[in-house]
C-alpha cells in the first residue's frame, strides 16, 4: 500500500488525501464571484461522469490513500442522481462531506444522514436580503437561513462560508461573527479569488489581515482565542470567548497554505485538477471509458502540481489576467 500510495505524494512531499468532487455545473443560484453574468457554457451532458464514473474514480483515489471526499458543484444537490451517487460512496471506507448553498437542502435531511455526511458547509455572503440577492441574482435568503438553522437542529456540523468583498459585505464581518454567540457554527470568511469571468482585482479583496482588524477593533484583546488548526487546515481559527462557535479565516491569496496542502479536485467532467488556481487539468474521463488504467495520469497529474497557487507564487503573477484568466470559472471547478 505504501508504494501504491506515493502515487499521491508530490514531488515536494506533500501527500494529498483529500479529494473534491464536482457533481455538476449546475446551480440554483448565480454568485457574481462564481459565475459570469453572461454565464457559462455547460459541458454537454455526455461529458458529465455518470453515478458509475464517480464511484470508480473515487473509489481508485480511495484505494489509493485519499481519507476525506469533499463533494461539491454548482450545487450538488440539483443533480437528479445524487441520491445514488451518495449511497455509492457511502460504501468506500472515507469520510464524506458537502458543500451546499443549503436552498433545497431540506429536503436531503434523512439521505445525508443515511450517508453520514454530517459535516456541511453552507455558502452565505450577507446576512442582508437584499445584498444576498444583489449577489447570488437570486432571492431564496430566507430559505437559506432557515436551512442553516434547520441543519444545526438536526445535528449537522455546519460551517458558514462567507467570500469577502470590499464595500460590499466587508461592514458584515463582526455580525457574521456574532452568529457564533448562540450556534454551535465556524463562521468562515474567505478571501477573494480570481476566476474567469468574476472581474477580480486585488482592491477587491478584503485580507487576513484585514479581517483581523475589524475584529480587534469590535472585541477586546483578551476575548479573541486563537484557536488550534487541525493538519493540512486552509484556514486560520479563532473564538470569541463565551461563544459557543467559532470563526476563521482562508487566506489563499495574501497567505497561501499551499506547503500543507493535500487536496486535489475532480471536476464534473471527469478532469483532474491538482490546485484550484491551476489552468491544466488532466482528463481522467476518457481513458476511464476506454477501459485504461488511470493511475499514471493521477500520478503524472500530482507530479506536476507547483510548489504555490499553480505557479502564481506572487500577488503580481496573481494579478496577471493573462495568468488567472486561463483558469475556469469557478462553478466548473467546484467549490
């Protein structure tokens, strides 16, 4: 197992544990971070990997030492086959989780359950319902919030995922974290990326730092406790003390986690992508349904992933649009 398992170790020694899992392109909402406002051209439905191509991609990468799947889309929970799609990857020995933007989530509450996917993050960037719409070009902000709430009383440990953006949801930061007072929830705020289509730029962003000094300004010193980061953690964790959650911060663009990194990211269609800032990808699809062997394309695939944010190693390659534009829009990457 342990030479099978080097197929997953990079060349700068990093094992790569954690698999995210892409169902669909599909999304019940438009996030402007997420998605062009022109859209997107969707893959054609015979380039989507089936309920059976999931599994046994999932299932190599699980033979293969991966611990922890992560599934996400779009929203995965719009694709009609989830259901069984849950139920097969409940069998592999990994532990299962989910991104969702929680909008039709009530209605898996015994399926996710049946799974054991009990850890769900919840994508919510205002807890104002006409910023919500404004952003996801959508008004389901009730449904949202009553889903998150549902979650919580249902036994799910929820995370709250918040993309930060200067002037629009930045004045949210201490309300976002004055949710964690009552709920056991970590409120997570993350810094702006650059996608195609979503019109980044670094005055957008609202950084670690940042973040930071909203907090210190709202709190006492002897109130905030760092919190101890779990191995290979993207973000960096916090509590309010006397809270009963907690919140946090990813930083990956002014403090990128990328020497701990273990996560590599399978997209609807069935392409490997070894960072979520890389513009290669590697086709795991076709050579699955031509009967070949995958495994050295995994293994060419990790061998190849740049030591920081696929080779943008500083925020002046990061601004380069030549550079971040040639990467997907991020509702075909997976969130």
């Amino acid at each position: 197992m342990k030479e099978q398992n080097n197929i997953l170790t990079d060349t700068f020694g990093r094992e790569h544990t954690y698999l995210r899992i892409s169902l669909t392109e599909l999304c019940n909402l438009r996030c402007t971070y997420c998605m062009p406002a022109e859209g997107i051209q969707l893959s054609p439905r015979s380039h989507i990997m089936n309920f059976n191509e999931v599994y046994t991609i999932a299932k190599t990468f699980v033979d293969r030492g991966v611990t922890k799947i992560r599934l996400t889309g779009g929203e995965p929970l719009v694709r009609r086959d989830v259901a069984i799609i849950l139920k097969k990857l409940a069998s592999l020995p990994v532990e299962l989780s989910m991104t969702t933007n929680a909008v039709i989530v009530d209605r898996y509450i015994d399926l996710l359950k049946e799974c054991n996917i009990m850890n769900l993050n919840v994508s919510l960037d205002s807890l104002d319902a006409v910023k919500f719409k404004e952003i996801t070009r959508r008004n389901d902000f009730d449904k949202v919030v009553k889903n998150m709430h549902l979650l919580i009383q249902e036994g799910f440990n929820v995370k709250l995922n918040a993309v930060l953006i200067k002037g629009f949801n930045d004045n949210e930061i201490i309300d976002f974290i004055n949710l964690s007072k009552d709920l056991p929830i970590s409120v997570r705020f993350i810094e702006f990326m650059p996608f195609d289509g979503n019109k980044w730029d670094k005055g957008k962003m609202v950084s670690y730092a940042e973040v930071m000094e909203y907090v210190n300004a709202a709190f006492d010193k002897s109130q905030v406790i760092r919190l101890q980061d779990a191995p290979n953690d993207t973000s960096k964790n916090y509590k309010i003390k006397g809270y009963k959650g907690s919140f946090a911060i990813i930083s990956s663009v002014t403090n990128p986690f990328c020497d701990s990194c273990n996560r590599i990211r399978l997209t609807a269609n069935g392409r490997l992508k070894n960072c979520l800032f890389s513009a290669t990808e590697s086709d795991l699809l076709t050579p699955l349904r031509e009967g070949k062997d995958i495994t050295p394309m995994i293994q060419k695939a990790v061998q190849s992933k740049f030591k920081v944010r696929g080779g943008m190693d500083t925020l002046e390659k990061l601004e380069t649009p030549d550079l971040h534009g040639k990467n997907r829009s991020m509702i075909t990457i997976g969130g």
